[in-house]
C-alpha cells in the first residue's frame, strides 16, 4: 500500500470514557483538519527539509567553510535561512498551537459537566491521594510545556480536571492516531516488551512516576491486575483525571498520589518496577540525579526500572539530531536538550545501581486495529506501512537481588 492510501483516522474514532470531551460537529471537524494537516506535513512537507539540507543548504555550508557541519547547532543555524525549513516549522507549531485552543474551547465549554462526573467517581475513592502541601515544582510551571497554556498544573475553577481534559482530547490530534484510540501506545509497548523480555514475571508493585493522566500506565495495570499500582503526579488536576478515566475504564488497581519523584514518600526497596514515559525531557537537569537516586532507593532487590524516552543525541548524524531538537527551540521543551545529551549511563550508575547495568533498547507502538486496518500486499499489515510507525528508545537498570 502507498503512503496516498494511508488511512485518515477521524477523532470520532478516539476511545470515549466517562470523562472524556463530547465534541459538536463543528469541533469534531476541526479536530480532523488539525490531524490531518499534521500528517500532511510529516507525509508530504517533511521530506523537503531533508532535500532542502541534502540539495542546498549543506552544499552551501560547505562552500563557505570548506567542510561539512559538525553538530546539530551548526545545522540549526543554517537551516534556520531555508524558506522550506521555515514553512514546515512555523506550521508545524501552529498546528500544536491550535491543537491547544482547539482542546481547550471543547473542555472550557463542558468544564462544569465533566466536573461533576469526575466528582462521582472520585469522591471518597482510597485510590485518589491529593496532598496540597506538594508544591509545584518550578521546572514544571515556568514555562507552558508544548504550548499548553497553564501546562499540567494550572486550574481554573476548584476540583478542576481542565489541563488532564485537554491532554486527552488532543493527544489524537497531535499523533494523528499512531499511539492509538486510548493514546495509550506507550504503555503497550511497555508491556509487550516485558512480555518478551521477562516472561512469566509478575510484579507485586510497580510505580509510575510523572503519570499525567494515567494514559501509559493503565495498560500496565490491566497486563498486572493482581498488582498495586501506583502513579504520581505533582499536579493535581491532572490527578483528578486520571483517576477518573481509570476507574470509568474498568482499571481499578491504580492508587493515583500526589507526590513528587524528587522526594518519593516510600520506604526503601518497596516496587519491582518504576517506570516513567516521557518524562525525562520535561524534567530540569537538576531535578534528574535526585529522581533517579529516589528511583534506586525505592526499588526492591532485583526489581526493574524502565523508563520510555526519544533517543540520546550521542554518535547520531547532525541533521537528524537538529530535527529531533526541534522541540527545544519551538515547541517549549526547554529541557528537551540537556537530557538528550545526557551521558544516562553514568546518571543510572551515581544513583547507585552497579556499573554495567544500564540498558537501552527499542520499543514498537502496536498498531490500533480501529484505525490502521491492515495494509493490502503485506503479511499481518503493519503500521509503518502507513509510514506511520513510532519507535522510541527506553532505558533502565536492575538492581542486584532477588525480588521478595
């Protein structure tokens, strides 16, 4: 199947839930607009900046300074000038932008309703913790990370599940699709991965540290029922949401808490498993060695810490890693940079796990049936048919022992 024929997935398709945005017509199409502009120009626009650095801006480099670039900010510099770089850029940032309004006008429309549902379900539940005495940290609320106004932590009315209601609908947008209809990609791929790597291992309590609304740890917590799960957030709107797409999901052996990974409230060796999903690039250089170290403490003998990230800058060609440091310079991921170049080896081993543990490997977002059917002329049909296909590295250790 060509790339032409890739299937246009609607934001009708998106998996409902009890607290999930009802959208009119109007804003269904507008969604729809946003997602497939998004894959216009990552199908159709994209290509060109490759070809524009390929056929003009590197040779022109080289003409100038007799070699090649060497990194990734010389590469930025120059194709900061190309008028192609320069459209695909500034559209691709408007399309997050709008994304953001887009979510925001459907959420702040019903925000009274949704409210009131999240209310019954959360009300008096044990599984939702809040703690006002847990302070925001600085990194998480100086900026509005990916153009989000308010970010993760910012309410507007009391018991608000505003930012945690926006995420949700827009997600789809933004992946047109590709992390499935719950957006949940990440969290499968973490289970199919241990699936494969630990077969038959059954955690007795797994972590989830920096959940926002429980979308990547929800597929954990059906793959182990019989485990107690808990994932923390430091914002509470956020929370409230995940608590109640959780419950109204079925999944019920999730603890949602309030808590900060930089000072974890639990005693040493208490989780077989801790794991994060894209939470490094959006946590301050200083912040990362202490939650690492809370990582280490907290883990049992012989349990596992998993972590789902982009890939690290280190031995990877300069244009690519421009590209992939595009967040930092126009999507509000100041910390985007600084973790990517991260040496993550030698932050797992100073926060105490022995040398020669850290590991990285590859993971594969399953393919969404509801929305990628399989493609003609190829055996199973896979998504990266499509060309749509998301990878991401993941990174983690094992601390010495046997788990209890």
């Amino acid at each position: 199947m060509s790339k032409s024929a890739v299937p246009q997935p609607s934001w009708r398709q998106v998996g409902k839930h009890a607290v999930f945005p009802q959208a009119t017509h109007d804003e269904i199409a507008r969604f729809d607009f946003l997602t497939r502009l998004n894959m216009h120009l990552s199908q159709s626009v994209l290509p060109g900046v490759k070809l524009a650095y390929e056929s003009r801006v590197k040779p022109a480099f080289c003409a100038e300074h007799g070699r090649a670039p060497t990194d990734r900010h010389e590469v930025r510099k120059a194709m900061q000038k190309d008028l192609h770089y320069q459209l695909w850029s500034a559209l691709r940032r408007n399309t997050m932008e709008q994304r953001q309004q887009a979510g925001r006008s459907v959420v702040f429309r019903q925000l009274g309703a949704l409210r009131t549902i999240a209310d019954a379900i959360n009300e008096g539940a044990p599984t939702l913790k809040l703690d006002p005495s847990i302070s925001s940290p600085r990194y998480a609320t100086a900026v509005d990370i990916h153009c989000m106004p308010g970010c993760y932590h910012a309410e507007v009315i009391d018991r608000d599940i505003a930012a945690g209601a926006n995420y949700d609908a827009g997600l789809f947008v933004t992946t047109a699709g590709a992390l499935g209809s719950y957006s949940d990609g990440g969290g499968q791929a973490v289970v199919d991965w241990l699936a494969k790597n630990k077969p038959g291992w059954s955690p007795k309590r797994i972590l989830d540290i920096g959940c926002t609304i429980g979308h990547n740890i929800v597929p954990l917590a059906q793959a182990f029922p019989d485990a107690e799960v808990i994932a923390i957030d430091t914002a509470a709107t956020m929370l409230r949401y995940a608590h109640a797409r959780a419950r109204s999901l079925g999944v019920n052996n999730i603890e949602f808490r309030q808590a900060n990974g930089e000072g974890l409230p639990w005693a040493d060796g208490e989780f077989d498993l801790v794991t994060t999903a894209m939470f490094w690039h959006e946590t301050s250089t200083a912040a990362m060695p202490r939650i690492m170290k809370e990582v280490h403490r907290v883990l049992s003998p012989g349990g596992l810490t998993l972590h789902l990230e982009q890939p690290q800058y280190q031995g990877m060609e300069p244009f690519e890693a421009f590209m992939r440091d595009w967040d930092t310079y126009n999507n509000n991921e100041p910390f985007w940079t600084r973790m990517h170049e991260a040496d993550l080896d030698a932050l797992i081993t100073k926060s105490g796990f022995p040398a020669g543990s850290y590991f990285e490997t590859t993971m594969q977002a399953k393919v969404d049936r509801t929305l990628f059917p399989a493609a003609g002329g190829t055996e199973g049909g896979k998504l990266e048919d499509y060309g749509r296909s998301p990878r991401w590295t993941a990174f983690g250790a094992a601390k010495p022992g046997v788990t209890a």
